[in-house]
C-alpha cells in the first residue's frame, strides 16, 4: 500500500491498482471554499479529506472512525461521487477493468452506481415520503436501466424478503414504517442493484438500542451471502468492534492510525487512538474511572495547527510534533502517523474479562 | 456517599402515573413506577425510546405538558431537609405554573437536556440567562456579585476564558461547551437533586467523556443526588451507584449498577444485555430482542414484555401485572420467575 501523504500530480494516470485491492484510494483530497462577501472571494479552504491513502480488499469491512469532523462523513461521500473530489484518485476494481471513479462521466458514471451503493444514516429524512416502498426501492434499477416492470418487481420482492420485509409491504409508504422497518428499506434500495462496495454511513445511530442489533446482524448476513465490501462509518466504537475487519481511524481530515481490528483496539499506536478508546465509556468499569481524556476539542479545519494536526491535544507531543509532519507509516503491520510511534506504549482496550459470558 | 440512613432521603417516587390523552386514545407513558434518591447518591435510569424514563424526569419537574399529559396517580415526596425543617412536598399537588413550584426548580431539583441548543434561548448570551437564574432565587445579590458567580460557575464546569465566554451567544459555542453552559445554569443555585436526561447523547466521543468526568466531579463536590437517564448502557454504568430498567412505563428490575450487570435477573434486562454490541468485545453474534414494541395506545393487561419474553408463562403472566419484589436485598425484579427471599 502506498503511504504517501502528498500526491504532488493527484491526476496523473494510473498505473493500475495492486493485484487483490477492490478499492484503492490515493491522495484523496476534498477542500470545501470558504467564500466571504458580496463577490464570494474564496477566502480559505475547510480541509475536509485532506490527503487520504487507502486500499480495501474485497469481502472486507472497513471501519471508519473518528470525531464530527473528522472527514469520515466526506471520504465515504467522495469514494461514491456524491461530492467531487478536489484531488487524488479513486479505483476500483470491475471484473477485468479498473474503473478510475474519480474521473468518470455520463454513461460511465452511471455503470459505477451498479458497483457502489451507499446506505444512510436517518432512515427518517432519506426516504421520499411520496414514494411506496416498491417505487423506492426499484428506482435504482429504472434509473440505471437494470429492469423494469414485471422483472422490476420480482426483483424488488426479492430483495425485501431478504432485508426481513414482506410482500404486503410493496405498496406501503415510508410513514407506515419504524424506524428500523425504514433502515431495511434503505439497506432493500441500495442492495438491489447487486453492488460490490457499499459505503454504510452511521446506519445504526438513529436506531434504538434493541434495534441496532437487528439491523447489524442483517447487514452482516448479507454481507456473507452476496460478498459484499462494506466502508462502515460511525462514530461508536463498541460497534465497530462488532462489524469490522479492519479499522481507519480519521483525525482532522487524515487518516492517523489504520489496523486490523484486534491489534488497533488492544494495541494502539497513536496517541489519538488511545484517547478515542478511552473515552469509550464500558460497563465493566463502573464509577470512578480513571481516563486519559484528551483536552480540548477537534481543530478548526479551515486553519488547521502546523505539524502533526493532533499535537495541540496530545499529552505526548514533543517539539518535532509541532514543526513537522508526520508521515503516515507501516509499523509491524499497522499504519500510523506519529514521529513517536515507536517509542511510545500506548494502552488499548484489554479483553473482556467475562464478556462473551455475561448474560 | 455511602450512608444508608433512612433519614437522607431526597426525593421519593410512589406508584407516579403519568398518561397522555391523545386524540388517538390514552399512553399509559408511565404506569405505576415507585423509587426513591438518596442525598449524594446516583440512580442511572435505562430504557428504550418510549419506555418512559423521559416523562417520569419532567413529572418530577412537573414541565411534562399538561394537556395532554395528566399524572393520574401517585406522589412525588421532595424531602426539603433539616435546614427547613424537614418538609415533605407532593410535587404532584403543586400548580405547575405556580409560585411554589417556581421556587423549588432550579435551586432544589434542576435538569440539564440532551440538545443544549434548544434549551437555551438564542436571543440572550449565556451570561445573561444563567444571571437570570440566580437573580430569581437567590435575591438581594447586586448585579456584580450576580456577574461574579457566573464567571466563577462557567470556570468550574471548565468553559476556558469564562471573563470572555460569558458575554458570548449559545450559537458561537461548540456543542461540548454548550453542554457545558448548561450544567452551570443548572448548577447555578445548588440544586440537591440534578436530572440528567440523555446529556451526552448529541456529543462525540470525546466530549462526553469530559462532560461525564465534569457532572461526577461536581456531583461529589455539591454533595448532589443525580438522576441519570440514558439508552446507553455504559454510560449509565458509568455515572451510578444504582439502575433501573424500564419498559413500556413500568420498571421492570432495579439493583445496585454491579449487581445488575453480572447477575441481571428479569428477562427483558438479559435480552437487553445480549442485544447491544460492547467494546470490550467477545461477542460472535448479537441476539436482538424478538418481535416488536406493543402498540401504546392497547397495552397487554399483564406483563408489558409478555409477547417478546422467552420465559413467558401463558395464563399467569398475560393475565396479571408481575408485583415489584426483592430477591435480594436491593435488587429488585418485576416478574413471575422469582419469589421473595425467604
């Protein structure tokens, strides 16, 4: 994997993407102007994604974590082309063919949304209240030329079954469904053009506790029947424990530490990791915990600090920290963006003493 | 914090019911739910969205609407303490507009929300509505000493530069230092009880964790009761010395906060427990809870969980509500499967 931050040319052509990667972003760049005034001079930029390196095998899942504003929210959009990136590159892999997403037009584009689909977070406000769950859910077939009537609706049928819904439902308006009756439509909308890629973003937070549940389960489900590759973005950590493979944690538009799961949360490498996992409130504690909290809160992304983002909040910052930054950098297997990774014996999340057992 | 005493009771919930006549018909949202704080004691309340725990909070507040809500039943015994004269006063008898109320809120029970955006008015800065707050119940302060004690209060609960911050408006701050202004208004004339409905729920990861450090700190500090309502397991377990569970306006189990999470005993708990996924992992699958909350308006005349429970027992638990019984001492359940200690 490529771990330089600072693709100096982000649009020069490819030369193709390693050999198993369904997904591979370089130097991905998302800027948003701020404009001031009558002429809407472009006074700065919000650095949103800010130079992200990433590759993600398929059948994985990837979890993205990190803070509002972090840009999590962002990189999941730009690998979709719902925002347009500023820079970088986007590839993914199609049968023999490696689409590069991040300059796709018309036809083209179109195709791509066969591949990637994104589910998302308020099963509230992402539904059309005028459209019936059959129209919603086959929309992405019309409008991508998949199918239409009668195979349309056979393959609407299917597709609801299977995210737990029932035929009688079809004709039925988002109004008439909870909250996580709404989720599975949305999960029924974008699974039913068959994608390799889908970019789940907090798909669980507006849900109920006891329904999180319900809807992770379905999602990892289907994730085993149809092979699927999932981004899963969220911001709670106990359920990305749950569903990922591996872990990216994002901090001010970076990625700052990227693992697999089990050695991210029981041996971070970066100072941001830890404070993230100790923050994680735990049932097993109990009252008087003792946290290394990091003060203060995410940094302005329109005037982001010199040197590593993180070192006005990191309680191990040298001098270097402030001047330099740092790269992001493979340390025994994990990637991570701290000068003092080595040095450093950062505490993680131990096992459970008796957590599978406690009923 | 440890005294047991009878004599520090601080607030005392018997059988409160609290229904909401809507147009479509009656919520029971609260249905008969008995429990009491200490002084200086916490109770962490759990539950799902509509369980109840929300409106049980504001009819201690007595700020649930009312029409359409209407507390039915029961009493809400405030213990005013031995410094006036150990009144007790039925929260439920007051005029929930009235002076006496009036009185009470703020300076012996006050509440922080989940979305301090809403609660404070965007039309005053912080400043000036925390000021407000001690000039009505703390009369004969002039207008320095009023401005005093909110700086000293916005620099307790760790808002930096407070000299400054206080002439700032709610939209200029950050969400965390929003929450932050919030407990020092809330705090701002020494209540003995604090509610806390879902304070943290709107906040990053991050940020929580200093809000929880900062309310246990200032709970110890003021010698506070705290009432905690949360759907977050670890956060309640975090910030309680007791929990209660509730469902469908009952409560279905309550234990002190170890107890109750290594030996949960009512049937809706242990499915709970199962269902959510925890950071310390462990966990192959989760077990969701089976089928779907009851409609409101038509509860089942038995156990609120019957339809969902694994252990259900037809003809007794669907027919007659389970009594609230003490297994053990402290710990109690609402449900046929345990009998009283003997």
């Amino acid at each position: 994997m490529q771990t330089s931050l600072h693709t100096q040319e982000p649009s020069t052509p490819s030369a193709g993407i390693s050999d198993t990667a369904l997904l591979e972003i370089r130097g991905l760049r998302k800027w948003f102007p701020v404009q001031k005034g009558f002429l809407k001079r472009t006074v700065g930029y919000v650095k949103a994604v800010d130079g992200v390196d990433l590759s993600i095998q398929p059948g994985e899942t990837l979890g993205v974590v990190g803070e509002s504003g972090s840009g999590k929210t962002t990189l999941g959009r730009c690998v979709l082309r719902l925002y347009e990136p500023t820079a970088g590159e986007i590839l993914l892999r199609d049968n023999d063919r490696i689409l590069p997403v991040h300059q796709l037009e018309g036809r083209e584009l179109q195709a791509f949304r066969r591949n990637a689909q994104m589910i998302f977070q308020d099963p509230y406000s992402s539904l059309n209240p005028r459209m019936n769950v059959l129209e919603t859910v086959g929309e992405p077939l019309l409008v991508n030329n998949v199918a239409k009537g009668k195979e349309l609706e056979d393959r609407v049928t299917e597709v609801i079954l299977q995210v737990g819904l029932r035929v009688e439902h079809l004709r039925r308006f988002p109004h008439s469904f909870s909250g996580g009756q709404r989720q599975r439509i949305g999960i029924a909308r974008a699974l039913v053009v068959r994608p390799k890629l889908v970019v789940a973003d907090e798909p669980v937070s507006a849900l109920d506790v006891s329904i999180q549940a319900q809807i992770l389960n379905l999602l990892k489900d289907l994730q085993a029947e149809y092979q699927l590759t999932y981004i899963f973005i969220t911001h709670a950590m106990s359920v990305v424990r749950y569903m990922a493979d591996r872990i990216a944690v994002m901090y001010a538009g970076k990625l700052v530490e990227v693992a697999g799961k089990e050695s991210l949360l029981t041996r971070p490498r970066h100072p941001y990791t830890e404070a993230l996992l100790s923050a994680v409130p735990r049932t097993t504690s109990g009252r008087n915990v003792k946290r290394t909290v990091s003060v203060g809160e995410v940094p302005d992304l329109a005037n982001l600090p010199p040197g590593c983002v993180f070192h006005p909040r990191c309680k191990y910052a040298v001098d270097r920290c402030k001047v330099e930054e740092p790269a992001l950098r493979e340390l025994d297997g994990q990637l991570v963006k701290c000068h003092l990774a080595e040095q450093l014996a950062l505490t993680g999340i131990g096992p459970s003493p008796n957590g599978a057992g406690r009923t | 914090m440890t005294s047991t005493s009878t004599n520090d009771k601080l607030i005392e919930v018997r059988d409160l019911r609290t229904y909401f006549y809507l147009y479509e018909g009656i919520v029971k949202a609260v249905d008969g739910v008995s429990f009491q704080i200490r002084q200086g004691r916490s109770l962490g309340v759990i539950g799902e969205s509509g369980c109840g725990k929300s409106v049980t909070a504001q009819s201690i507040m007595r700020i649930a609407p009312e029409p359409p809500a209407k507390h039915v039943g029961g009493e809400i015994l405030l213990h005013l303490g031995p410094n006036n004269n150990s009144e007790v006063i039925d929260m439920l008898k007051l005029d929930p507009r009235g002076q006496r109320i009036r009185a009470l809120r703020w300076k012996e029970i006050s509440m922080i929300f989940q979305e301090p955006m809403t609660s404070f008015s965007p039309l005053f800065t912080i400043g000036n509505q925390i000021g407000e707050a001690i000039e009505l119940h703390l009369p004969g302060l002039s207008k320095k000493q009023v401005r005093e004690r909110t700086i000293d209060l916005l620099g307790r609960v760790g808002i930096p530069q407070p000299k400054r911050l206080i002439d700032s408006y709610p939209h200029q701050l950050s969400g965390g230092m929003r929450q932050r202004a919030m407990i020092a208004m809330a705090l701002s004339c020494n209540p003995r009880l604090l509610i806390a409905d879902e304070p943290t729920t709107a906040l990053d990861v991050t940020i929580e964790a200093q809000i929880l450090e900062l309310i246990a700190n200032l709970q110890r500090e003021f010698n506070m009761a705290l009432m905690y309502i949360s759907h977050d397991l670890a956060v309640v377990s975090e910030m309680s010395d007791e929990i209660m569970v509730m469902y469908l306006g009952l409560v279905m189990e309550q234990a002190e906060t170890g107890e109750i999470f290594d030996n949960p005993l009512h049937p809706y708990t242990q499915a709970l427990w199962r269902s959510i996924p925890r950071i310390e992992g462990g966990q192959d699958r989760l077990a969701p809870i089976s089928g779907a909350l009851p409609n409101p308006y038509n509860l089942p005349k038995g156990c609120p969980f019957y339809s969902r429970c694994e252990h259900r027992m037809p003809g007794l638990c669907d027919a007659v509500r389970p009594p609230m019984i003490e297994v053990s001492p402290n710990h109690k359940v609402s449900c046929f499967l345990y009998k009283t200690e003997p």
